[in-house]
C-alpha cells in the first residue's frame, strides 16, 4: 500500500512539474522565417528510401547526402521522421541513414510483440547494411539513445562512435524505484482504465516539453506518429527506461560516446536528463549540453544541427576543434 502511496505521489510530482514547463513561454524556438527556411531545404535535398527483411519483419529507411555514414535512432514513436530537419541540414557533410523501428509507422510489427533490445540493436545493424555500410557514426535521442549503447555493446564493429542525447535510462538514477514505479503506473493501470491515448496524454504531461514546441513537427510525421502510440505505450516505453546498460561492456570496447543533454532540459532537471552525466560519469567523460529541450532538433533544428555536428568526433576532411 505504502509502495503505491509513494509511485501515486511520485506521478502527481511529476505531471505537477512537467505542466509548469508545458506552458512556460518558448523563447529559444526558431522564428518562422528559419523554419520555413529548414522545411524547404528538407524539401530539396534528395533522399532514397528503402526496405530491409530481418528477423521476421521488413524496415523502411531514408538515405540523404553523401559522405561518413550518420545513423540516426529515434525513440518512443520510432519513426524517421523524427530526424527529417537535421538529416536534411547534416546532408552536406554526411550520408544520413534514418528509419522507423519494428512495429512502428512503415515498417512491420509481425515479429514485435515482445520488446528485446538486442533485436532493436541487430535491426539497427541491418538497416546500415542495406545502405552499405559496415560500420557508422551513430546518434539517438531519448529510447534511441538507448538502442545506440545497446548497438555499441552487442555490435561494436558497427559504431564508430556515438551520441546519446537524453537517454532515459532510470536504472541509474538514485531514485530509480521512484521513477520506474511511475512508469509501471503509466503503462500498467493508467494504460488498461483509460487507454493508450491518456497513459500518452499523463506520459506528455511528465516531459516538461512545450505545447509549442509540436506545432514544429511536420504533417506527415505527426499523423504516423499518433498511430504508434499504442505500441509505444504497451511495448516499448517501460522495457527503454528499466534497460540495465553494460558500463562494463561499454567500457572494454572503446567506443567514443559522447552523453548529450539540452540546456533548457537540465535546467528543468527533468528525471529523463539526469542519467546522461551518470553515465558519463561512470564512463569517464563528461556531458555534452546542446540548446533546447528533449525534441529541439524540431523547433530549434538549425541550432540544434550545429551543436550535433559539432559534438560528432574528428572524421575525415574535419579537424578536431
């Protein structure tokens, strides 16, 4: 009873908090001028797509510009239109590889019912490798963070190096039983009384991210992006924040991971930041900060583009600054 008592005021806390931040003005979003600019840069650069079968399903993925392979991961939502902005902006300089995960938007779920993060990873792994690659630099915000140390432990000759921006592993965090308890909540009862689209709406509600900031998702995504919130409520959100991460592993491979985390978000400290500089920490670097909050690579995508491209390490043709 004492259990429920304290994940119920845990909740309460964290909905009561993100609120607050939801209708907070938005002062560090892109003017219109520079989103339009963004939208009709996305417009003209040339993008293929493409499908992969693996493990029982097939995934769709886009491919933009030319130069080192950049892998970029979405999360909850799995969708690759969560990266149509900055794949458009790195375009110049990189052959961008986006893609919707298992069971999300274009891609199959026959083979999706139960989450593993290991397939998420070997999925991850066969999407580079039918844009023809062996190997890449890899980026995932929030879940797909997660899939990018799981990527780097179980594949490590597929990454290059990687950038984890906000990745919400709650197994590190001091409080962890308060924080999973409260995702329990979400995707257990909240979840079956209400539905998907409430345990969604009390999900959004904890984030702190700006009602403003989803007028900036373009219209296609946004439209897929409501239809994966079922599977994203009922598989995949409490298997991304009770992932246990191999520092170990991650340590012995060697891989360069950089830990990223947006400035308005640390300033918020918002539960789903903390575990960046944790992990950091425990890996012997420190955080990287980048503008905005959890999604601002929608309505900051040109700011926001910058500092990725220049938290990504040395490569050919670039000299470390």
């Amino acid at each position: 009873m004492f259990s429920k008592l304290r994940t119920g005021a845990a909740l309460v806390d964290a909905v009561a908090r993100g609120t607050a931040g939801m209708f907070t003005r938005n002062p560090a979003r892109s003017s219109k001028a520079d989103l339009a600019r963004t939208k009709a840069l996305a417009e003209r650069v040339p993008m293929r797509t493409g499908r992969v079968s693996t493990d029982g399903d097939d995934l769709y993925y886009e491919v933009r510009g030319s130069g080192p392979p950049l892998l970029m991961i979405s999360g909850g939502g799995g969708d690759a239109g969560f990266y149509t902005y900055p794949a458009a902006l790195l375009a110049d300089e990189f052959q961008v590889i986006t893609y919707d995960r298992r069971g999300n938007s274009r891609s199959t779920g026959r083979n999706a019912g139960r989450f593993d993060m290991h397939q998420q990873a070997a999925d991850a792994v066969a999407v580079l490798g039918a844009a023809g690659h062996r190997s890449a630099l890899v980026f995932g915000n929030s879940g797909g963070a997660i899939v990018a140390l799981e990527m780097a432990r179980a594949f490590p000759d597929s990454v290059t190096a990687a950038v984890a921006h906000e990745p919400p592993v709650l197994t590190v965090l001091p409080d962890r039983e308060r924080w999973l308890g409260v995702f329990r909540a979400i995707t257990g009862p909240i979840s079956r009384m209400g539905g998907a689209t409430t345990a969604m709406f009390v999900f959004a509600l904890t984030t702190g991210i700006p009602f403003s900031a989803y007028a900036f998702h373009p219209a296609d995504f946004a439209a897929r992006s409501g239809a994966n919130q079922p599977f994203f409520v009922r598989t995949e959100m409490y298997p991304f924040v009770s992932y246990e991460p191999d520092i170990a592993a991650l340590a012995a491979g060697g891989i360069p991971i950089a830990f990223a985390v947006g400035a308005v978000t640390l300033a918020a400290d918002r539960y789903y930041g903390r575990p960046a500089a944790i992990l950091a920490d425990r890996l012997g670097t420190r955080p990287v900060t980048m503008p905005g909050h959890h999604t601002s690579y929608f309505d900051r995508a040109e700011p926001w583009t910058a500092a990725l491209r220049a938290v990504l390490p040395e490569r050919p043709g670039r000299t470390a600054d």
